[in-house]
C-alpha cells in the first residue's frame, strides 16, 4: 500500500473544527433548557461527532447486504451496486461511489482521537460528576464501532488513537506504518487494524467506557426530529460499550474471546444501567406471527402491532426493541438525508417539509420522506437462498375448537406457509403508471408502514439482534445447547426452567477396554466395553498377559464414558435437551438466577384454528400452570408458538442438530451422539449453522448478513463457508461457481482495497 494513498485519505480528516460549527439539524438537542457556556465547543463537538456517523449509515447497510446472500440484483441495477454484488475490485474501487470512501470513516477515527485528547478529565458539574464523562464514555464506543466497520470492509487498515491534525503528523505516522509492514512488525506495533487483533487494541478503551456507563449511564437529552411521530429519542443514538466489545471479541472467534464475548452480551443483557429487565427474544415481540384469511389468502401474514421493531427508535421505555440507531436528516442544510437504502430496494423519495403558523410570533414545523414504489428505481430485491430459507421453516399452530381446549390441544406444522417473517419484509406495491395499476414485489422492510415514512433512522443494534450475537457467542464456546435454547425456548429465571445434573438418569457406563504389554502404548479397542473397572481388568487378563505394573501404566489410557443427556423418563425441566456437561460447568454468562432476566408477563399469545380452512385467531393464555416467567425463542418470532415441550416441536435440538449434520456434513449423528463427546465438534458446527439461518430469518436486510457469515468463516478459518452461500445467493441449485471459487480462493477477495 503506498503511502501517498494513506496519506490523502488522512488529510481528509483534518476536519476537527469543522464540528464546533452548527448543529442546528435533528441531530442537535431538541431543547432550549441546556445551557453549556463552560465548554460549548466540547458539547457541538460530541454532536458534530454523532452527526458524522450519517455519512456511513448507509453503507453498512448496503455493503453488509450486497456481499451477502440474502439479496439479487435486478435489470435496473447500476454499474456501482453490480460490482459491489459481484466483488468486482476493478470496478468497486474505493471512492467508485458513494458507498465506498474510507475516508468518511478517518473523519469519524480523527474527530474521536481529537475529542478525547482535549477532553479535560479533571472538569466536574455542580453535583461533582464529571463533566462530559457520558459523552466521552461514548466516543470511545463510537471509535470502536467505526473501526469494526473498517475491518470488514477493508480488512486491514492504518490503526492510530492520537489526533493526527497536521500533514507532518499524518506524514510521520505514514513513514512509521511503511516501515512496520516492510519490516513485518506492522501487527505487534499495534499501527494496524485486523479482525484478529482490534480487539486487543481497543479493549483497555472500552472496558473504562463501560465503568462510567454502569457508574453514570447514558448521556441523557432530548428526543430529535422537527415534530415527527414518533420522534427519534436520544437514547438511541448512544452505542452501549458492553455491546461493541462483544461484537469486537465474536469477530476475534477462537473459543476464549467467544466466552469473553458471552460475558459481554450477557452483562448487557443483566447489568446494564438503564436497560430494564429483558428476555430472550423480547417480551412478546411487537410484531408476531397471526394475520387472518381473506381475499384469497392462503397464508397467515405477518401482522404488525404498534411499530416494527427494526424501525421502532421513539420509544424511550426500557423494554423497546431498538437498541442504538443513526437517525437521517429532512434537510441538506440541516445534515445527511438517509434514503439511499430505500432508493435500492425500490422507493423513490420526495421530502415534504411543512411550516405551520401556531401564533403570531411562533411556527411548528414537520417533515416527512414521501416513498412511491417504482419498478424502475428498484435494484434490488429479495434473494432465491432467501425465499428457499423461508420456505424451508415449518409454521407451528394449534387446532383447537376455542380457547379452552389450547393447553390440551394438538400443535400442527402449517407446511403451506414457511417463516412468517417474509409477508412483512417483503411484500407486492401498486404501481400507478400512464393510466395503468401493475403489481411489484419489493423489499419493504425499511418502509413497512405504507408510502410515507417518517424521518427514518437505521437500526444497527436491536435485542433480537444482541440475543442471537449471544447464542452465536455461546456456541463458540463450546455451550451449543444453550445457544439453540435462544433460538427456541428463550432464557429467563425459574427454578424450574434449567435441568440441575441431577434430573439427568444414568443411560449407561461404560470401561472402554485397551490391550498393552510392558513395551507397547495401550490402544482402544472398538466393540469391547465393560460396566466397571474391574470387570475391565478381569477382561484384560483373559487376553493379555500383563504384570501388574504393566495394568498399571495403561490405567491413565482408559476412558469411562457415562451417557446421562436427554433422560426423556426422569428431566423434569422445560429445557431438557440441555447438555449435561454445559449445566454442570454453568460459568457467570450462564447464571439466569438473576432478576433481571425475568419474564415481565404471565401471558403467552398463542395462533390456533380450528380447521386447516379457517380463519388464524390470536388468544392470551396462561402459560405454563404455575409458571410466571414465559419466554419466547427468537424462532417463534416467525414459525408460531412453538411448544415448550422438546419432543413434540418440529423445533427440537436433537432433530434440527441430526438433519444439519446429514445436510451440510454429510454426518450421521443419533441421540446418543450428539451428547457422548465423539461428535462435539460437528454439533457445534450444526447449531452454528441454525444460528445463522436464525440471523438471516430475523435480521434479513438490515445490513449485517455478510458481516455474519464473514465471523462463522473466520472462526473456523474456511473460507468456503462464506463462499458456498454467498454463491448460492440465486438457489441452492444454481451455484455461480465463478464467484464461489473467487471468495473460497483467499479471504482477502472478500474485501475491497484501499486506495493504490
């Protein structure tokens, strides 16, 4: 990489001063009550800070989705958005379009590095907290969250904390990162930036971050928008540090840092001041699986109650489903207008921004995005892996008479109507043209709610988001069986929800028996198994001819083996497929005694018929008797109220593990399998690959599915993971084997370069 390259992306962001300027847009505090006269510049410079992340919203969206599988190009697609779907790096160069400028992310890097060098620690309020400590709290998360996005983008990139603010700065870091790569010492001086190692870098940063979080908490304003409802609230708008130090270890992947990353997770999920009290999945999600029949459906839809949860960012209660979200702009001169992605996906937009006299001295002013679906504008569309994914779900429903009869009646799979999800995300528009109304299918998960949307916002965290990055977490730390209960009971505090080791009956025992002799190393042979060890040396003696010392050297080569998982007869507990080994390690991120992980309701909404022809009703029982603490797994969210009960589901961790072995591995595994230990790593590999088929179901086209597949493929150090479904984008039967051999090729094809 020559330095000139570097060198003209760094000058760019020698803009630290600009961000003292106004901040007279909706991202400024909506309120006339703040009063900073003791450090102006540093609070304009916080906001000027968050402004900046508008210039690359847009883009992790549209770079995590292009790579990804989950979405298709159509006959409008521009010469730009093709090479990005088609990893072409002639073409994708950086500054190519707008959605490739590195340059957009050092300005963010260089105005962090700045913020925190001037900051003055030492400076408190009138009630002795420190002054702006929130908000420097918060870009040290920001910093974090703007490398991460480098990474997996770029791959390796230039890494620098100290403000470079003069071309001579620029020009020695540049002379010193030149000489650390020719030198081969570019890792270990900590000058660049890898998925392998932003994590050490970043660590000690965020770790302070989250200790004035739990101390301080968020910085708390306004909420932002000219009289838009719902307003974007200003607490989401804040990165949470617990959150992107997980993200940073899952993306590190090898087993500790996914442990180290559980813990994170979890922490939010428990600890995290001003979070409230959470369960897996959310309480009842906003919006679930009902609908009824009418007007030739043959399908439930996905109904929506309320808002979406992926758009969903006025709501300031602690049980919301957004997390942290990059609100846009109505206006060029008040900040960035966000509506690229839905230009993408089909929506061509209008700003409307309307000025209403309310007295003679004042005006109320609001603005709107007016969205018209055209075929013309569309680029791009819902994938053929992604319908088959949805296809592949089975929809879980109750047949029962009324409601009454639900606690006893039977579940029965809809087979006609896949995952839920996709009749929301993804639905047919009318199209007005010359005179003539035609129909088009578009991608309307951005813009759900009909031809207006208010000022928008991207999510990039959301709790459904945060407890699948957990399951993906667990899993790679080796606790797969928990990580499938996200998926499909949920996780929350009841005594009688975890098996204890106790509830497991003993299948059986066995002795694996060896042979060896005073001047061989004992081996195990197949076949021969006795149920104590002195059955197993009474048997080595009928074979062998073995001195005592010679018994006794080949002892410590001797495995006892007890399968004591899935005691159908005896496993009381509600998740009784949990292995036994991970219930008895049950480390911190494991521990759901804890109050805040309780259930919030004592109601389960459950979808029943009573013919396969009628109407889908929606009813509130109770749920399990006795049982107060109902959760919901993030599968239920599309396929229906699955039932607790492990071996009455279609969603079972035993069948969902054996038919991805089969499918993806050509392994056949049993029950037994599944839990003795000879098999842990293809169990892994098969929940792993039920957690990403979860992401793309419940995150589809939001911007994070290559960034998903990029994690899995890095941790197992194959490349063909990521390339095999990036190549099936088209159907699992027709393979752009072209594109496939370039992706499994090296992984820095998956990348675009900065500039030569």
């Amino acid at each position: 990489m020559k330095k000139t390259s570097i060198i003209s992306i760094l000058i760019c962001c020698i803009t630290f001063s600009t961000m003292t300027t106004s901040c007279e847009d909706m991202l400024s505090p909506d309120s006339e009550r703040h009063s900073y006269v003791i450090a102006q510049d540093t609070l304009y410079s916080y906001w000027g800070i968050i402004k900046s992340l508008q210039n690359v919203a847009e883009r992790y969206v549209i770079l995590g989705e292009c790579r990804g599988d989950l979405v298709s190009s159509t006959g409008y697609v521009t010469d730009s958005i093709r090479a990005i779907l088609d990893f072409n790096s002639d073409q994708a160069t950086d500054g190519s379009c707008r959605f490739l400028c590195a340059s957009d992310y050092y300005h963010i890097i260089n105005s962090c590095n700045a913020y925190l060098d001037q900051y003055d620690k030492k400076r408190t309020t009138g009630t002795r907290e420190p002054y702006m400590l929130k908000e420097a709290a918060q870009v040290q998360a920001i910093r974090a969250w703007v490398y991460l996005q480098l990474i997996q983008v770029y791959g390796k990139v230039p890494f620098y904390t100290e403000p470079l603010l003069t071309t001579d700065k620029i020009n020695n870091f540049m002379v010193a990162y030149d000489k650390a790569i020719k030198d081969g010492t570019i890792t270990s001086t900590g000058k660049q930036a890898t998925a392998d190692n932003l994590v050490d870098l970043l660590e000690a940063d965020l770790r302070e971050a989250i200790n004035t979080e739990q101390l301080w908490g968020l910085p708390q304003y306004d909420e932002y928008g000219l009289n838009n409802n719902p307003k974007v609230h200003s607490s989401k708008v804040m990165i949470p540090a617990s959150l992107i130090l997980g993200d940073l270890y899952l993306t590190k992947g090898d087993p500790v840092s996914c442990a180290k990353a559980a813990q994170c997770y979890y922490d939010y999920l428990s600890n995290y001041k001003n979070t409230g009290k959470m369960t897996a999945g959310g309480t009842l999600p906003r919006n679930y699986c009902v609908g009824t029949l009418g007007d030739g459906m043959t399908r439930a839809e996905y109904a929506h109650f309320g808002t979406t949860p992926w758009t969903e960012t006025g709501a300031s209660n602690k049980t919301s489903e957004s997390i942290t979200c990059i609100p846009s702009s109505v206006n060029k001169l008040w900040g960035t207008i966000l509506r690229g992605v839905n230009n993408l996906y089909g929506f061509a937009s209008e700003i409307r921004v309307n000025t209403e006299e309310t007295s003679d001295t004042t005006s109320q002013t609001s603005a709107r995005v007016n969205l018209t679906p055209q075929y013309d504008v569309k680029q791009l569309v819902a994938s053929k892996r992604y319908n088959e994914l949805c296809k592949e779900q089975k929809f879980e429903i109750y047949y029962a008479s009324n409601t009454t009869e639900l606690e006893t009646a039977d579940i029965k799979v809809e087979d006609s109507i896949g995952d839920a999800r996709q009749y929301w995300v993804k639905d047919f528009r009318q199209i007005y043209e010359n005179g003539l109304t035609n129909t088009e299918k578009f991608i309307s998960k951005m813009n759900p709610t009909g031809y207006d949307f208010n000022v928008g916002a991207h999510v990039i965290y959301r709790k459904s988001m945060v407890w699948l990055r957990f399951a993906e977490a667990l899993c790679g730390a080796g606790y797969p069986s928990y990580a499938f209960a996200i998926l499909k009971n949920g996780l929350c505090n009841n005594d009688t929800w975890y098996p204890a080791a106790t509830d497991y009956a003993v299948k059986d025992s066995a002795w694996y028996f060896v042979s060896a002799t005073k001047d061989t190393i004992p081996t195990k042979e197949s076949g021969i198994t006795c149920a104590t060890e002195a059955e197993l040396i009474a048997c080595m003696a009928t074979v062998d001819t073995l001195t005592q010392a010679g018994i006794d050297a080949g002892r410590k080569f001797w495995t006892a083996v007890s399968r004591y998982n899935y005691a159908d007869d005896k496993c009381t507990a509600i998740l009784n497929y949990l292995d036994a080994r991970e219930v008895k390690q049950n480390p911190t991120f494991l521990d759901f005694d804890q109050e805040v992980l309780n259930g919030t309701f004592t109601s389960q909404y459950v979808i029943f018929r009573s013919t396969p022809n009628d109407d889908f009703f929606v009813t509130g029982i109770l749920g399990k008797k006795g049982d107060d603490n109902i959760t919901y797994g993030i599968h239920s969210h599309g396929c229906g109220m699955l039932r607790y009960d492990e071996r009455n589901s279609s969603y079972n961790y035993i069948d969902q593990v054996i038919k991805k072995a089969q499918e993806n591995y050509a392994v056949t595994l049993t029950k037994e399998t599944i839990y003795d230990g000879t098999q842990d790593d293809i169990v892994r590999k098969c929940v792993e690959d039920l957690i990403i088929d979860e992401m793309g179901l419940e995150l589809a086209f939001e911007g994070c599915r290559f960034f998903d597949l990029m994690r899995v493929a890095h941790r197992r150090n194959d490349t063909s993971y990521l390339a095999n479904r990036v190549a099936r984008r088209n159907g699992k039967d027709n393979v752009d084997a072209a594109l496939g051999a370039k992706l499994a090729a090296s992984s820095d094809n998956w990348y675009f370069k900065l500039p030569q």
